[in-house]
C-alpha cells in the first residue's frame, strides 16, 4: 500500500514500513501514517484532508502500553483487523473563508491585554445580548477531550459543545444539537478566529460576524481508540494516577 509519512521521529518508525508492506509515496497515496501526537494527527488531517489516517504515538516521546507497540499496530493494519472511526468536522466561516477543524474552532481575543466582547445567536434566535472575557468556541465531540474539557470541565458524547472561555457573565457552556449553527458577532475587539493548531487565522473586527457550525466534511481513522488508549495515557501522565492510600475522612 502507497503511503503518506508525517509527524516526529520518522526514522523511528520508517524502517518498519516495508516489513508490513507499507511503500512511502508523494503522490497517489491511500492512506497517511501521522506518527507523533494528537499534533500530529490534527496537521496531517488539515494537510490531507479526505485522505484515511493512521494515528500512531511516538513511542520515544509518549510510552505505549505493550498491545499498541507500532510493529503491533502495523501488522493489524495489514491483516485488516484495525477499525475506521469516521469523524464530522466543525467550521467557521467569517470574511468569506471557512477553518475547518477536527477538533475546535474558536473566536479568542487578538491582543491578550484586552477581552473580547461579543454577541451570540443560536439558529437565529439571540443567547446572549453580550458577553465579556477570552472568547468562545464550538467543539466535536472528538474535540470534546481537548481544549472544550480544559474550559467546561465536561465532555460530551453526541452534538456540538459550545464553550464560554473566562467569561465575566453567567452564561452556561451548553452541548448543541448537531445541526445547530451558532453566529457570533464581536461587539468589541478584534478578535482571531482558529482552527486546531492551524496556523492560518482570520482576524475580525467590530461589527464582523462568525458563523460556527458542524461541517459535512469527515476525517476517516484508522486505529483510534488505540491512538486514544487510556493506559497508554496513564504511562504519559503517571501524576494523574489515583494516589494510594489516600482517603477522604
């Protein structure tokens, strides 16, 4: 099979590659191996999109449980015995451009000495007249485990999550039905709308208005819930283990 190679440390993994009948390709490839971090598989997803991904963890840099060694997944991949997750995107559109994302968009404040202000409908219908602080995004439920949980202290399982970063108003972080859409209009900024760690950015001013909605686009992967194994994640953060021995009175 014709491959496309990316993330860290490739030379870790390149050697592997033929071992299970992998061949590296430029072009006219069918599947890419993003071997790294969740960084990893979200900029080969933004450089590749459509194409299927499989997701591996650098093991130099993240340990892996003993099930998910690479060679482990190479050869399951081989013998057809990994599932593919498929994944709706999220989008904003703003300025007549669209940032597609696999895991969040979001609208934050450009300059960091100064809070966005900004307005927010809910398919048409107004939510809040204006709230105040960092910003405010939309994020899938792949997405849910990332930057949208280091804010709600939630996740979600179905729908859209809509989240209120450091807001100074009482206003609830809610989980969306997926067709909802979700227009923002920046009272006072500027503001900089991102996709996941893209580096491109559209910048809007007083007055402008970005629409969040669930894209009909799909990230197809292989592999996932081996890339997003919770062991494995204990051996990347062994602080976050329960402390033994430890009770509440």
């Amino acid at each position: 099979m014709k491959i496309k190679l990316v993330g860290k440390n490739l030379e870790d993994i390149r050697p592997l590659l033929s071992r299970y009948g992998f061949e590296e390709a430029e072009r006219e490839f069918e599947l890419v191996i993003a071997h790294g971090g969740d960084g990893a598989l979200l900029g080969a997803e933004r450089e590749y999109p459509g194409v299927p991904k499989l997701p591996i963890r650098d093991a130099g840099t993240a340990e892996l449980c003993p099930e998910h060694r690479c060679e482990l997944q190479l050869e399951a991949f081989r013998r057809g015995e990994t599932p593919l997750t498929v994944l709706p995107k999220v989008a904003g559109t703003a300025r007549g451009r669209t940032l597609y994302a696999l895991n969040d968009v979001f609208l934050h404040n450009l300059e960091l000495s100064s809070a966005l202000r900004y307005r927010v409908r809910i398919d048409g219908e107004l939510y809040a007249n204006e709230v105040v602080g960092d910003g405010v995004g939309l994020s899938s439920v792949h997405g849910s485990t990332a930057y949208y949980r280091s804010i709600t202290h939630s996740i979600f399982r179905v729908g859209l999550g809509l989240a209120f970063s450091n807001s100074t108003e009482e206003v609830n972080h809610l989980v969306l039905n997926s067709t909802s859409r979700v227009e923002i209009e920046v009272v006072r900024g500027p503001g900089v709308l991102i996709a996941d760690n893209s580096p491109e950015q559209i910048v809007l001013n007083e007055g402008e208005k970005v629409l969040l909605f669930e894209s009909e686009l799909q990230a197809r992967i292989y592999g996932l819930a081996n890339f997003m194994c919770p062991k494995c994640r204990l051996l990347r953060h062994p602080n976050k283990l329960p402390v033994r021995g430890f009770h509440l009175l």
